[in-house]
C-alpha cells in the first residue's frame, strides 16, 4: 500500500530516494559545519503560536501581491541552482506548477535550462536571478536576454560573491554535466527514473553559460568555478550600472543585517529577500528568522521585505508573515517536490503549505493573510 503524502519531509524522503546523491545533498545541505542550516529550523521551532477559539473564520482570504502583482498566496520558488538535475527540465516543470498555483517563480543563472528554453516552454513571466560575473560584459547579456523573455522581475544575489564551502560537494564529487564514475555508478543504475528524466530534458549543463563561459562545460567542482567566475568586487555602486540594464522590478536577495537593509532602500531597490541563503553560505550566521523583525523595522515600509531561508510548512510561512514578511521564498521545500515526482510534486509541495497555512490561519483567528500580524505569536518574558 502506497504511503500518503502528508508533508514536505515526506517528499524529501522520496526526493532522497528518488535523486543521485551528490545532486540529492547539494539540494540538502549547508556550509561547513552546517550550524546555520540546524538553526533555520530550530528557530522557527522556538515560535510559539497563539491559538484563538470562537472566532469566524469561515472565509479566509490566502491572496496578496508581491511587487504590485496579485498573487494566489504569500509564496514564491526561490532561485536555486542546478534544479535541472534533480529532475530533468526542472525549471520548466518548477515554473509551470508555479504558474497554475498563481505563484511566481525565480530562474536561476546557473539553471539548467536556459532562459530561452524555460520561456518558450511557459506561457507566464518569471523572475530571473542575476550573479554579477568577473566579466561584465556577460553579466549584461544575461540582464539583456532576461528582458528579451519578458521577466517580471530581476534578482540580485548579493551574498554568493565567495562561496562557503559546502564538504559534502567535494565529497561527493559533484559535476555538472552528470558524470558517470566508479564512484556514482550504482547510484545513478539504480534511479532509472531519474536518469531518464535527465537524458530527454533539452539541457543537461548550465543552459545561461552554454558557449559563454569558460569552464562551464567542464566542471571539475562547483566551488572552483565559482571562485574563478564570480565577482568578488560587487558593491552598492554596481546598482547603477544594472538599473541602467533593467529598468523593470529590482530585488535584493541575501540580506542579513538592518544596515544592509537601510543600504538597499537607499539605493531604490524594489525588494530584498531576508536570506542566509539556506545555510549555505557564512555558516554561524543567524537564522533568517531571526534576524527578521529588525530588518522589517529598519526598512519601515520603504520596500517589500521577502523571506527565504527554512519555510517548509505553512507554520513556517505564518510566523515569516506575522514578523513582517510580504511573502516567503521556498528553495528546498521547491526541490525536495521537484525530485519527488517532477511537476505534480512541486504542485504537492505548493499545496501542502498552502493547506497548512489556511488551517493554521483559522487556528489562530485569522481571515486574511495581508493582515497577519505579530499579535499570532506568544511573547515569552
């Protein structure tokens, strides 16, 4: 008898089952000694919930926007890399199930499938993220080719300019496009499914870097082609030159700190996302959390404040709403569906946080999620 699907571990589990290891793990893990990936999570579970009794909440309104567009729930899918190799044409299947649940979703610079290719296969604009290169010029083309698709909106990932060393990468060799060694031999054998997946997807290496980047094709880890591409220099005079390139919705991903935060309303940005990018990067680093309610208080309504970093419930998500979040990014929770069972898995993961979210609403009293606030949460003394 097949085991029902409750929650986002349950996908996970399957997705662990279902995905190589080394693409698995890359999904799965943090940096170093992973200090912040375990505080993600334990932070929302320090967030107590008021429960309220006797209230009419028959009517609950699970709709927002998010940079002045309606959308279905306070949710995006993060940008995250390589989702084509948790399952072939992941970024198609991610941005279709996030186009029928009414929610945008983020292409990634390092994607599998190009810009071109997600956009001739998706009716509905979506985000694109930018890495700011060593090379410019190439960061421009791919600022150009986003606004050639039409993207509704351009990403800046600020905290990935060094990488935090992720042991489990190098441990398992990660390679890009998949390799078949003595090492992963049995691995891949016995996921089929997978394999297949991969094999008529239109793109097994990075779909933006075909052709353009050297090195790209050739992978020998993912940290040393990042030290060798990514452009350590960006600073908050580089925001000149990429609004000269993108005239469109600009938002800041990888904010951590309130001063940060009054930096990037300074500089007219449109959005940030609160993110210690999932535990992957400065390990040690506060969970996002956390670290919420003094950037929400230090931007003071100036631009729209997006969390990312450990939502994988409902729960999580109202409690990211409650300290002043728009809406919450989700990356893993995104891949974890993604592995599980391709587009209806992502469409499972969507919908199980967004059932958790209306009980959870109910629960606590409430009727709109525009409206959650921190009142939802109990002070401890």
């Amino acid at each position: 008898m097949k085991t029902p699907v409750t929650n986002i571990a349950d996908l996970r589990e399957i997705a662990r089952r279902r995905v190589p290891r080394a693409f698995f793990e890359y999904a799965d893990r943090g940096s170093y000694d992973e200090v912040t990936l375990r505080e993600n999570r334990r932070a929302f579970e320090r967030l107590q919930l008021r429960q309220r009794v006797m209230q009419n909440v028959d009517h609950r309104s699970l709709g927002t926007t998010i940079l002045g567009s309606p959308v279905s729930m306070p949710l995006a899918i993060a940008p995250t890399g390589l989702t084509g190799l948790q399952h072939g044409s992941g970024e198609i299947l991610g941005a279709r199930a996030a186009a029928e649940a009414g929610i945008p979703f983020c292409l990634s610079t390092v994607s599998i499938c190009s810009i071109e290719q997600v956009r001739a296969a998706c009716d509905t604009p979506f985000w694109f993220q930018v890495y700011v290169m060593r090379d410019r010029g190439f960061t421009r083309e791919l600022i150009r080719r986003a606004r050639a698709a039409q993207c509704s909106a351009l990403m800046l990932t600020a905290d990935l300019t060094v990488q935090g060393q992720r042991h489990r990468e190098i441990k398992n060799g990660l390679s890009v496009p998949p390799k078949v060694t003595l090492r992963n031999l049995f691995d891949i054998m016995g996921k089929p499914r997978w394999a297949w997946s991969v094999l008529k997807a239109p793109s097994r290496s990075f779909g933006n870097l075909d052709g353009r980047i050297q090195g790209a094709d050739s992978l020998t880890t993912l940290a040393q082609w990042i030290a060798n591409q990514f452009d350590p220099t960006l600073n908050w005079n580089d925001l000149a030159w990429i609004r000269e390139e993108w005239p469109g919705k600009l938002i800041i991903k990888g904010i951590l700190d309130p001063e940060d935060a009054r930096l990037a309303v300074e500089h007219g940005v449109d959005a940030i996302v609160v993110s210690n990018h999932g535990g992957r990067q400065l390990d040690g680093a506060p969970a996002t959390i956390d670290v919420l309610p003094s950037i929400v208080d230090a931007v003071a309504g100036r631009t729209e404040v997006l969390f990312d970093s450990g939502i994988t419930s409902g729960q999580d998500l109202i409690k990211a709403l409650a300290l002043g979040a728009r809406a919450g990014l989700i990356g893993k929770a995104f891949l974890y569906g993604l592995g599980a069972n391709g587009q209806a898995g992502v469409t499972q993961a969507i919908e199980l946080i967004r059932r958790e979210l209306s009980v959870t609403m109910a629960l606590t009293g409430q009727r709109d999620a525009t409206r959650i606030s921190r009142d939802i949460l109990w002070r401890k003394a």
